[in-house]
C-alpha cells in the first residue's frame, strides 16, 4: 500500500511539475526575448574596445561592463561573436 502511495505522490508531483513548465509558454507574445537575455545584450552593446592598454585597465574603461551577475563568460562570448562573426 506504502508502493501504491508513493507513486501516486510523484506522479502528482511530476503532473504538476509539467503544468507549471508548459503553462504559458508565449509569455512575450513573440515579440522580446527573455528578461535576463535583454540585460546581456543591452551591456554588450555599450561595450567599445579601449584604445590603450592604460584605458583598458582604468576602473573608467569602456570595456568594464560594470554588470556581472551571470559572470564575464556570457558577456565575452557575446563580444567574441559580434566582432568575429561573418
């Protein structure tokens, strides 16, 4: 009875899981992307490459992107492919 109990309380668990994961997927109406997806893009796009070695290791360089809450690698991966891509 305990087996019978038991999955019954993850099947529950997982069918609930799956209505809040597939509930409302079109949250944007197609037209943005993801807040955290935003934030990125919006940092990358004011970042310039400094001129010299000294602006690059101002506190003041235009390359500080002064936003790290997903760390550098994002951020960097972004700046890689925008200036290298075909």
């Amino acid at each position: 009875m305990n087996f019978l109990r038991s999955n019954y309380i993850l099947i529950l668990i997982i069918a609930v899981g799956a209505f809040f994961r597939f509930f409302n997927l079109n949250w944007d109406g197609n037209c943005c992307m993801h807040p955290d997806e935003r934030a990125i893009i919006m940092t990358v796009e004011r970042l310039e490459y400094p001129e010299n070695i000294s602006e690059f290791l101002s506190k003041k360089s235009s390359f500080n992107p002064n936003f790290f809450a997903y760390g550098t690698f994002p951020i960097s991966n972004c700046i890689y492919l925008i200036n290298h891509s075909v």
